[in-house]
C-alpha cells in the first residue's frame, strides 16, 4: 500500500467519493480504499509542497513512458480537454497525495496494472498561499493578546444581568418608539 498525504479538504472529497460509490464495486472503490487507508491528514498550511493536492499542476508518466503535464481537479472540466486530470478517474486518484518521486501501481482491469510516477510538481494551491507559514510556537501564542470583541451597542455587562430598558419616562411608563 502507497502512503499518501492528504489535506483535510482532498480527505473529506474522497471520503464522500467512497461513500456514494462503495455500493457499484467499480475500479475506483477499491483505489478510494487504500487511498483513505493510507492517508496522513494534514491540515493545508501543513502540506508539504512535494505533494499532489487537488488543483496542482503535475508532471507524471505512466509505466516509464513519456511525461504528461496535468491539473488535478476534482472533476471533468469540459472546457480544459487535454490540461487536467479529474480525481474521478483512476489516474488522477492516484496521483492524489504521491510525493514527487513516489510510484503507485493501478489495476486498469482485465487482470492489468499500470504505474504511475510523480515526476515534477510545477505548482501547488497550498504551497503558493501568501501568509502561509510555520505552525506557531506555543509560548507565542500564550504571549499574543487578543482583541475583545463586543457584540452590543450597550455597555459590556456581565453574564445574567438583564438589561434594563432604554425609553422609561420618569412615571416608569414606556412612551413607545419615537417619531423621528
């Protein structure tokens, strides 16, 4: 079985891929099988930028044979014949989550297999956010003060204490809105 690293977005997808189609048997339940099997789940920050996500631009060959340049997308886009792959084909799954460099080999059917190879990530969604960085230290964020955020146009007042009514007349009578 192929490791593989997924974000938590590309997790959920297949997720939801396995679940609508574990009932037909076809060729890509079982690739959707091991692929959530041998998942490591990352959040996107976290993804290394040696790693297939949805929407990255790819290099791969199939069983040694010359290169091919994709988009991996999640599904068919018509208007792009010839420059994507969709994950709902068994080439485009499982170049999900492969490292440059990593091999996976996929039943074609019949009793056949293919293997494809990462040869080159040209561009990754999440490794090319802006303000996009390293988790944290914890003792930074114990140091860090958050603003309060208040959600009235009254005075802060603590839990459980009832608001008091804003137009009384000195008789305690309420006059009712104003007619301005």
């Amino acid at each position: 079985m192929t490791k593989c690293q997924l974000t938590t977005k590309d997790f959920a997808i297949v997720k939801t891929m396995l679940d609508r189609l574990a009932w037909s048997g076809g060729p890509l339940v079982e690739l959707l099988r091991c692929k959530l099997a041998s998942a490591q789940v990352v959040f996107s920050n976290e993804a290394d930028p040696d790693v297939v996500t949805l929407n990255s631009r790819v290099v791969f060959s199939v069983d040694g044979g010359s290169a091919h340049t994709r988009v991996v997308t999640q599904g068919p886009m018509d208007s792009m014949v010839g420059l994507t792959i969709p994950i709902t084909v068994p080439r485009g799954l499982a170049l999900l989550g492969l490292r440059k460099g990593q091999s996976i080999s996929v039943d074609r059917g019949r009793g056949t297999t293919e293997v494809i190879r990462v040869d080159d990530i040209l561009y990754q969604p999440e490794a090319s956010r802006p303000g996009i960085t390293e988790a944290e230290p914890v003792a930074e964020m114990a140091r860090r003060r958050f603003p309060v955020l208040v959600f009235s146009a009254d005075e802060p007042r603590p839990l459980g204490v009832r608001p008091k009514i804003r137009h009384t007349s000195d008789s305690g009578d309420d006059p009712g809105p104003s007619a301005a």
